[in-house]
C-alpha cells in the first residue's frame, strides 16, 4: 500500500445505521469525490488520497471537505469547479480561501 502524504476526507453523510442523510448526501458529495478521485493525477496530486467519511457534523455548511494533515475544512463544496478550484490551490501549496470554514 502506497504511503499518502495528504487524506481529503469527503463527508458523505453515513449515519450510523448506515443510510446516507443529510445536506452532504443530498447534494452529491459522493458524485464530487469520484471526480475528485479521477481529477488528483492532472493536478500532480499523486501523494493524495481520498475517501468518504460519515456525518461531520458540518450539516449547514455541506458538502463539506477535511485535508489532513493540514487540518482544513472547505464547506459549499457542490460542483466539479468548486473541486478544481481547490484541487487547483492545493497543486500551487495554497488554500482556496473562498470554501475555507474556520
């Protein structure tokens, strides 16, 4: 298994039952990580991994995104360009201010 520099975790609203809810769900988290996934090689991102997580609490904010190790989270996440523009800045070592949740 290949060593990861960067985790982006993609809230995909799981509920410990299992069945997605949620603001993330609804509005196609799980469709931007795919892409996600697909676009990290044309952005020189081969060091990082993604994966889908449960409910971050973040509801109100969705689809919400957590990079670790640098602990950022990007909320408003809800289409392939709002992805680029963030894939886009973390290629140039830059957080893309406008998704950025404090």
């Amino acid at each position: 298994m290949k060593n990861f520099q960067t985790h982006i975790l993609v809230c995909c609203s799981f509920r410990l039952g299992g069945a997605p809810q949620g603001i993330c769900h609804k509005k196609g988290s799980s469709d931007l990580l795919g892409y996600m996934e697909s676009q990290l090689g044309d952005h020189g991102l081969d060091e990082v991994q993604v994966s889908s997580t449960g409910c971050l609490k973040l509801c109100e904010r969705g689809p919400v995104m957590l990079v670790y190790p640098a602990g950022i989270r990007y909320g408003g996440v809800e289409t392939e360009e709002d992805v680029d523009e963030i894939l886009g800045a973390m290629e140039q070592g830059e957080i893309a201010d406008r998704y950025l949740l404090s």
